[in-house]
C-alpha cells in the first residue's frame, strides 16, 4: 500500500474564524512591541487629533507607532514596505488587528509625529534600565556616518558657486537683451502686444541664480558661525572655496565614511556594555567627533537619567578641552574617567608597554591618557570599547539595513534616528527577557 500524505485541502472554508494570535509563538517579538508601545505616554499624538474635528476619524496612535516600531525593529523602514508587509505578513496583521493604513498615511504620520516620537526614545530607555536594574559604569561612545535622503551631486563649492553666478547673470543679460530686440522686431512688425510671460529659458535661468544666491548666504552665515564659536571676528569671515552646500538636503553634509565620501549625517550613539543598550543618542553633521563628547556626555545623563562613571571613545574625541572636560566637574563623584585613544592604531600593531617612571614636567593631559593606555589595567579596558559600540552600529546598519535616513533636515533625522535607538534597544530588552 502507497504512503500517504497529510490533508491539504486549500479551497477548504474554516467553520469559524481563526484567530491570528494563534499563529505565533507567545514570546514573539511583535507581542512584546505591542506591550511596550501600550506603557509609553502618546498624549502628545492625541492632543494633535483632538483638536481637529473635520474629516474621518484618524487610525489609532497606538497602532500607528506600533507599526513603526516594529518596522524599524524586523528592517522595513519605507512607507510602501511596511502597506505591503500589512497585506502578507502575519505579525503586521495581528499587529493591526484588521487595519490596513495606506503607505500615505504611514508616511505622513511618520512626519508630523517625528518630534514625539523621537521623545519616546528615553521613555523606552527608562523601561529597560528599570526592568535591567542598570547602573551606567564604563559606557562606550562612538559616532557612524549614514547617507542623507540627498545625492552628493546634488551638492556645489563655495568656489563654483561664483563662477556659475557670474555665469548665470551674464547669460540672463544676453537673453534680456535678445528678448528687448525681438520685442522691438516684433512691434515695428505687428504693433504693440501684450506679452506677461518671461521666456522658459530665461525662467530657469533666474530661479537658478536665486538658488545660488541663496545658497551662497547660507554658507556666509555658516562661516560667521563658525568663526564666532573659535573666538574671531565674525565679520570678516568668509566661506572657503571647497565648503559645500547640498541642494536637496542642505543641512547635510560631504563626509568621509566606511563606505567612502558620502552626503549625509554624524549619527551619535553611547552603549552600556551589559545588555548593549543605547543610553545616549544624537545626530550631527559635523564631519568628525572632536567637539562631540561633551554635548554627549550631557544626553547621556539627560536621556538616561544617570551619569557615567567612565567613558571609552576612540581617537576622534581626543583633544585637550575635551580630557579637560570629563576632569573638571567641581564635586568628585562628578567627574568621569576617560579611556580615549590618542591616536589610530594599525591592524595587527601592538600598544607599546608604559615606560617606567614619572611623565616628564610639562605633560599634557593627551601626554597623560596616552601613559594611561599602555598600562595592563588601561588597555585590558579600551580593548572593551569595540566589542560594545561598534556591533550595535553592524546590527543596525548591516542586520536591519538601513544605510540611508528617509527623511531630510537635521530635525526630522534627529527623529529617524532616536526611532532606530529606541528599536534596538526593544530588541535588546526582548532578547534579554528570553533568558
């Protein structure tokens, strides 16, 4: 007799309906996102519908940030991505529990929210150094470079943006007057007639030349700017021929990353070594991290509500103000203790071990960390530093994907990304709670 199969019937009809919380294990991640969105405070996302009486009532914040979350938390970040997952994937069904938002509306959402939703950041962060009974100790701090939602062709120097102005203003000259000589043509020939358009040529031409000229006083300000925090006379600054302002996202940034030269942004991240939590979080577009440890020292202990004992950072943080810094709080228990590299490293090089005796007089605090790190006790704990912050960068940027911000502006990436922490440190917490 021939084996049989089991029963599959496709076309059969269910007597009643399943239910789709059946269909996934109970410890599933999704049901963990649902129980953490439903403690966090969304009163901030209410107050906004509440005032708004007209139209359709709007789909549940809940919901709404359910889906968000648990998008950046599985590696689907577009709009688009998240409709058609609600349309095939069972943990977004049960997550919608019957609704099916448009990508419009996800993207729109996304948008307007993005400042509470960036607040919701540090509520998770509470949750989950509660629920660890953390202490911050010896916290790591890195920064990583991502791609803005802008082309870095898109972007023109400081130097070529006189040229092509120059440029522009000689050739609108040139059209004005061929547009003079055909009018006068014209009215010898047809008589006086009325004509309110400009040319399309000379259209482009002009609104060209406002985008430079305005470009050009963004980038003015920017070295005024720049000139007055290093103490010299704003007035007299002026940009370098090589600064660059990007037309599509300007608050980004030409930088060099792993990836080579990108437009983009700084994104900031410091990590506790325990459960790898992200406890402080910001974005920059500073090209490098040296004026970046103190403004994060401060977010670490706003966000987390705690202050660190000890911070490990990389070569890119190393200065004198900065070591200065972490040494000068007035009450001892406030001063924190630097592990930072003085300098790079070569793959395969070993730290030379400290030389006996006392630093010679007149040694800088840089002359000080550098001693500091060729000691057993030094290095044994700066070897920590990459096995803390630099794979919290891999899961984010190489395991979820995400290599580019969705949004533009430093504000609304400032958003994107405290969505990224807040969805790491979600996962962190639930793989945590599986032990």
């Amino acid at each position: 007799m021939p084996k049989g199969y089991r029963s599959y019937l496709p076309e059969q009809e269910l007597l009643l309906p399943p239910s789709l919380r059946e269909w996934l294990p109970e410890n599933h991640l999704v049901y963990f996102v649902s129980d953490v969105v439903d403690q966090l405070d969304l009163s901030a996302i209410h107050a906004v519908y509440e005032k708004e009486k007209r139209g359709q009532p709007p789909y549940d914040p809940r919901l709404m940030t359910k889906l968000l979350v648990y998008g950046y938390c599985t590696g689907v970040f577009s709009s688009r991505r998240i409709q058609k997952r609600l349309r095939e994937d069972i943990p977004f069904r049960v997550l919608a529990a019957g609704n099916e938002p448009d990508f419009r509306t996800i993207s729109d959402f996304r948008k307007i929210h993005i400042a509470t939703l960036e607040n919701l950041f540090e509520q998770v962060l509470a949750m989950a150094l509660e629920c660890g009974a953390i202490q911050l100790g010896r916290v790591s701090l890195d920064g990583t470079k991502l791609k803005a939602n802008a082309s870095k062709h898109k972007a023109m120097s400081y130097g070529r943006m006189k040229e092509k102005q120059q440029q522009l203003k000689e050739e609108v000259k040139q059209l004005l007057a061929a547009a003079e000589a055909a009018d006068e043509a014209e009215d010898r020939q047809y008589g006086s007639q009325r004509g309110d358009e400009l040319p399309e040529e000379l259209q482009r031409r002009e609104t060209r030349l406002a985008k430079i000229k305005e470009a050009k006083k963004v980038l003015e300000q920017r070295a005024r700017d720049k000139a007055a925090a290093e103490g010299r006379s704003a007035a007299e600054a002026k940009p370098e021929d090589k600064d660059q302002y990007n037309f599509t996202d300007p608050e980004s940034r030409i930088m060099k990353g792993a990836d080579g030269i990108v437009q983009g942004y700084n994104a900031q991240a410091a990590v506790e070594p325990a459960l790898q939590l992200i406890v402080g979080q910001s974005v920059t577009e500073a090209a490098n991290d040296k004026q970046q440890l103190k403004p994060m020292v401060e977010l670490i202990e706003q966000q987390s509500g705690q202050r660190p004992e000890a911070i490990l950072a990389d070569n890119g943080y190393c200065s004198e103000q900065n070591l200065e810094h972490l040494e000068s709080a007035e009450e001892p228990e406030r001063k924190i203790e630097g592990f930072i590299a003085t300098g790079k490293q070569k793959h395969g090089e070993h730290r030379l071990p400290a030389k006996r005796g006392p630093l010679p007089k007149g040694a800088t605090r840089v002359d000080r960390m550098k001693r500091k790190l060729q000691t057993k006790v030094g290095k044994a704990v700066y070897a920590a530093r990459k096995c803390v912050v630099e794979p919290v960068f891999g899961q984010i940027k190489q395991a979820r994907g995400f290599r580019q911000f969705l949004l533009r502006g430093k504000k609304k990436v400032k958003g994107e990304w405290a969505l990224l922490c807040l969805a790491h440190n979600i996962l962190r917490l639930h793989a945590a709670m599986q032990y």
